[in-house]
C-alpha cells in the first residue's frame, strides 16, 4: 500500500507522473513544484528569459537521431527540417550524423550557417522557387527531389551536370480522412513511369531513387508495407522497360508521436525490422538488388524534447462550468492543433499545490474561437493568474508555424542541456516587427 492510498489528501499535492513518451527524456520534478528538463529549473528559466519561451532539450534531440540511426544504420536517417529548425538545432543534427531535408532557400541558408555539409542536404518541395533552385545548385546540394513532370524540365535546363535526383512518387492512396493534395506522380497512372523516362532523357540528370510520403501521425506499419510493396514493384519495371537501376528508396517519415496518455506511439526497432524483412522479401520475389532503405522524421525527432512554458494571464468560468484559463500566447506559438492528432499534455510548476484537481481549458490570449492551447486538461483548483504553465510536445511545429496574429512577437527558442540554458533564436521584439513596415521606417 503506497502513501498516497493511506493518506488520500495527498494525492492532490502530489505533481503528475511525467509520461516518458510525452515529457523530455531525463525531465523530473524538483522542490516546490519546479520541473528540471536538461537540468535546467523552468522556474528559473521562465524568470530569465519570460514567457511565453520555446525550451527545446538537446539531449533528448541527440537521443532520438542515436536512436534513428540504431534502427536504421549510418547514412539512413535524414532530418526533415520543417518540423524545426535553428542554427543550432542543425548542428546537433550534423554532429550526430543525419543528413537534411530542406524545403527552401531558408532552411537552407540556416543550414549553411551551421556548417551542415551540403553533400548530405536534399532540397525537396512541390514549389521549388527559381531562388530555392539557385540557392541549392551555388552550396552544391546533393540531391534534389523531382515532384512533377513539369519541374524534371525545369531542372535540366538549370541543374549542373551530374545532379543526382530522387523522384517522389505516389504509391498509394491518401490515409482515411485525409484530402488527397499530396504531390508526385501516382505509379497507378502511368506518370511515376513517364517522369522516369524523361529522366533518363536528360543526361544532366540521374536519377539515384525514389522518395514516398505516406501522411502524418502515422501509427500502422501495414502503410508503410503497402509502400514498399508497391514501390519495389515499380523498380522492378523501371529497370526492366527503362534500365532505371535506383540505389535508394526513402519512405519518407510520418511516424506517429505521444502527445497525450491517449495517443499511440511509433515501436521504432519494431519497425525498423519489420520493414526490412518485407523489403527483402520483395526484392527477391522480383528479383532485384537491393536498395538503401532510408527514412527521413521530422516531428519524431524533437516533438517529444520540446516544451512550451506560458503565464497565466486570467482564469474565469465557461457557460458549462469548467474553468477557462488564457495563458499570455496561443494560436500564434501554438498553431498546429490540427496536426497534433491528440491533445497536448500540460502540467502546473514553480508551486506545489494541496488543492483539488478539476477539469479545465487552456485558451490562449487572441479572443478567437479556435485559439485553444489545451483543449482538457486537469489541473489544481486554485491556479491563478501569475502561475506557470509547461506543455509538453511541442517540440515539432510550434516555433517552424509561429506568425505575428495580433502582432504578438514569436517567443524566443531556449536551448537547454547539461544544466545550462542558451538563446539559439531570440524573442520577436515590437522594434522587429515594425523594422518591415515600410511607413515607418521611412519616416
């Protein structure tokens, strides 16, 4: 019998356990309420650098490629750098051997800023602007992916010679529920094949393999089986009617990520293996070498280590008798509620509370109906404005999504690791934000 069942009226002074799959690894409760993450008290860093703060735990980014490139080996693993980026978030991703997949000009300039290699870059879009181009072929990008017949075009005329190239194609249908809006020829009809064989037209091209995306919060290895099926059967005809020997098959990444005790999790060795046994089995049903299976996560590598710490601002009653708590941002830091899959898990710190639990929502600061940070939550009955708030998972997305609504400056990203916190990319002043406008800086 524990004390809690002894003494029940300590249940409710008692912090949340901390899921491991939702809260950083290593993260844990200290004196009086505060939460440590990469042995740093949020407490002390809300005081220092305000709210509401992006915390973002290096060791648990690193601990995530290691375990990556565990399940999949060396030179299999790319980052997808829209789920975040920084400066140094790109070094980390460097230092621990993933390769990068950018989406602009951008992201790519960040990557250069870290001294990311850029033969380990992969530019991919279904927009590729004549600037995204540009910038890849002067840094020397390794590999571009090809999303449509018309852009193979584009890029012979533009691409140095040799430029290696993966198509992205279709292989499937849109997960359930979900609109079809996916870019890349579909292989069902017949324009996966046509864009290989205007690849093979261009000498200035090669094409080195295929690139598949299957969705987002994707739980189910049977999507991913179904990918490689089709995807090795395609090979199989390319190389037979075209001569089209690939070296490399990414499936892309979509792996599903906890937010919430509710949510279902990605098994990644799991995975890892079942996928290469159904790889080879097809390979040899069709008779093929085999490929460089590689994947390429986004939010599975720094959903789990990101943290958001938010003030509260007011906390009233809704019509239905629920607590409503606004914290001090909202739809701007927190934008991506519809690709979360589930709701975010938050836990009151910096005080320990004997009061009694009771269901609440956390709102944020913009009067709009949809601007809702935590849909459910439980916290102490006696949470008042002042208090501090940490929401888990908000690694991915968030600071990649964050706009100016309402002009509210973008919060600052906060490294933490080692017990040492750092700026990797400073909070949005108002100065900022007027330096665009025109008017003003003209008068």
């Amino acid at each position: 019998m524990t004390l809690v069942e002894i003494i029940p009226s300590l249940r409710a002074s008692l912090p949340p356990a901390l899921n491991g799959d939702v809260w950083p690894a290593g993260a844990r409760w200290a004196d009086h309420g505060d939460l440590v993450v990469g042995g740093v008290s949020l407490t002390g860093l809300a005081t220092a650098h305000g709210a509401p703060a992006y915390v973002i735990d290096e060791t648990d980014v690193r601990l995530r490629c290691r375990q990556y490139l565990a399940a999949f080996g060396a030179e299999r693993v790319a980052y997808t750098a829209k789920a975040l980026l920084s400066v140094g978030v790109a070094r980390w991703i460097a230092d621990e051997g993933l390769n990068l997949y950018v989406g602009s000009a951008g992201e790519l300039r960040v990557a250069q800023a870290a001294g990311f290699p850029m033969d380990r870059v992969v530019l991919y879009g279904s927009a590729k602007t004549p600037e995204d181009l540009d910038s890849a072929y002067t840094a020397g990008v390794g590999t571009i992916v090809v999303e449509s017949l018309s852009e193979i075009t584009r890029l012979a005329a533009t691409a140095p010679a040799g430029q290696r190239v993966l198509l992205r194609v279709l292989a499937g249908p849109e997960p359930a529920g979900l609109s079809d809006n996916r870019f890349g020829p579909r292989i069902g009809t017949g324009e996966a094949e046509a864009a290989v064989a205007r690849i093979a037209g261009q000498p200035s091209l090669r094409l080195v393999g295929y690139d598949c995306s299957v969705g987002h919060q994707v739980s189910r290895f049977s999507v991913y089986e179904r990918e490689v099926r089709r995807i090795v059967e395609f090979c199989a005809a390319m190389h037979a009617r075209h001569g089209a020997a690939v070296t490399q098959v990414n499936l892309g990444g979509g792996h599903a990520v906890v937010y919430s005790g509710a949510d279902l999790g990605f098994a990644l060795d799991a995975f890892a293996g079942r996928i290469r046994a159904v790889l080879h089995l097809e390979l040899d049903r069709h008779r093929i070498a085999e490929p460089a299976l590689t994947v390429s996560p986004g939010r599975a590598i720094v959903s789990r280590a990101g943290l958001t710490l938010y003030r509260i601002m007011s906390v009233i009653r809704g019509q239905d008798g629920r607590r409503v708590v606004a914290v001090d941002g909202g739809m701007t830091d927190c934008p991506v509620a519809a690709l979360c899959g589930g709701a975010h898990t938050a836990a009151l710190i910096g005080r320990a509370s004997r009061a009694d639990l009771a269901p609440a929502t956390v709102v944020g600061r913009h009067n709009d109906i949809d601007d809702v940070v935590v849909p459910t939550l439980v916290l102490p009955a006696d949470v008042h404005p002042g208090d501090l708030l940490a929401v888990a998972g908000t690694g991915a997305y968030h600071h990649s999504r964050a706009c100016n609504y309402h002009l509210v400056g973008r919060p600052p990203l906060i490294g933490v690791a080692g017990g040492h916190a750092r700026t990797l990319v400073r909070r949005e002043s108002l100065a900022d934000l007027l330096s665009r406008d025109a008017d003003h800086c003209g008068a």
